[in-house]
C-alpha cells in the first residue's frame, strides 16, 4: 500500500511542480485516465502529452491528499484541488481518484470525481427546498 500511495504522491507532485518527472514509469502503457468533467485519455503517451498541454494553460496551486482506502488491487484517494488558468480563473473542488493497479504496480485506470465546494442547505428557510439559480458546476 505503502509503494501505492508514494505513486499517486509522485503523480500529484508533477501537477504541483509542472514537470513530467516519469508519466510514463507510473501509467501502463494502456491506462485509461477519466477527469471529473468529462475528458478520457487512453494510454500513457496521451496523458503525457494532455499533462504537459495543460500546463501551458494552467498551473496547479494545490492538491492536497485527506485520505487513502485500498482494497485489493484498488486505491481510492481523497483530495483538494485548486488551479488558475491563464486567464486568471481559480477553480477549487474536493474529490476523490478511483484508481486501478496493474501487476507491475503500474496505474492502469484512473477515474476522477469532483464535488462542489460552494454547498448551502436547500431547506434552510422551511419545508419546500430553495435551490440556487444559475448554472451547476461542470462535475
């Protein structure tokens, strides 16, 4: 478990850092990557090249670990994530990573999940619920 989590810490760490230190020596060949909000990367050099793209557009700002569930050859991840990108818009979400291992100990799937961090009580002013106008968040 303990090898798992130093993985995804390293895969964290190169978003924070904007620098592929070894995409390639912790996806399979074959990963399937899944962001929260719709986009799906298929194998290692896709992900590299979505990882080193991104980062002329963006920086990562934080990407905090909570937590660690492992079950079998699954790991879950909790985190919080913030970003700004070029034009200046700061996105901030918690969420979680399903990640799957290969035999070599190599990720082979990863799906991302987000959750708004901008929650209120939709019966906070009585029985019929009160939701918020306007567009939902992307995940």
């Amino acid at each position: 478990m303990e090898k798992r989590e130093e993985v995804i810490r390293r895969w964290f760490s190169m978003w924070l850092e904007a620098k592929d230190s070894g995409i390639e020596e912790i996806f399979a060949p074959d990963a399937v990557y899944i962001e929260s909000w719709g986009p799906e990367y298929h194998g290692a050099a896709l992900i590299r090249h979505w990882f080193t793209e991104w980062n002329t557009r963006g920086r990562v700002l934080r990407w905090d670990i909570r937590q660690f569930f492992h079950k079998g050859d699954q790991t879950v991840v909790q985190w919080d994530f913030e970003n700004r990108m070029g034009d200046g818009k700061v996105e901030s979400f918690e969420g979680m990573s399903l990640v799957r291992w290969d035999a070599e100990g190599k990720i082979a799937f990863l799906q991302e999940f987000g959750c708004n961090r901008d929650r209120y009580n939709p019966y906070a002013d009585g029985d019929t619920p009160r939701f918020r106008e306007g567009q939902a968040m992307w995940f």
